[in-house]
C-alpha cells in the first residue's frame, strides 16, 4: 500500500481503506509498496509543516533491510551514513 490519498491505477493507497479520515489528514512519512513500517498521520498543520517543509532541515534514519549479499566495502559506506540532499523538494 502507498502512504498517498491520491487513488492511482492498479496501486492500494491510503484512500482505499474504509475509513472516513478527517478532512486535513496528511502521511507524515512514505511507505512504497514494498515497504513495512509505521506511518505518522495527522490533522496538525504546524507538525506536517514541520516534518515535510525542505526549508525545515532535520536529520532523519532510516533502518533498511538488504537482500542479498553486501560488499564490505559497500556496508562501510552505508555505516558512516549518505547524505540525500534535496532541491526544490525532489531527490
């Protein structure tokens, strides 16, 4: 399921479910199709601002896990960290 209210083809997304989400409810997160976690939705504009506006700089982590095997020196870099910079809110 996509954390979206956005319907699109052939996809399960939030506005699938039969619930009746207050009018207002954002994803503060992304869950893609194969993904598994906990996604925070909410109704409270200052924390959405807060958490999705790219003007508001945070660090995140996020904790992932690989199939199949991983090189040393691969698992070096990912271990110190990798910086994702965005411009004008895309990757």
């Amino acid at each position: 399921m996509l954390s979206q209210f956005v319907r699109m083809p052939k996809k399960k997304v939030l506005a699938d479910l039969v619930y009746d989400f207050p009018t207002g409810t954002n994803a503060l997160g992304r869950l893609d199709e194969n993904s598994e976690g906990l996604l925070i939705l909410s109704t409270d504009k200052q924390l959405t601002n807060l958490l999705l506006q790219p003007q508001n700089l945070h660090q995140r982590v996020y904790w992932v896990q690989v199939h199949g095997k991983v090189s040393a020196e691969t698992l070096q870099i990912l271990e110190a960290g990798i910086s994702i910079r965005m411009h004008k809110g895309r990757l």
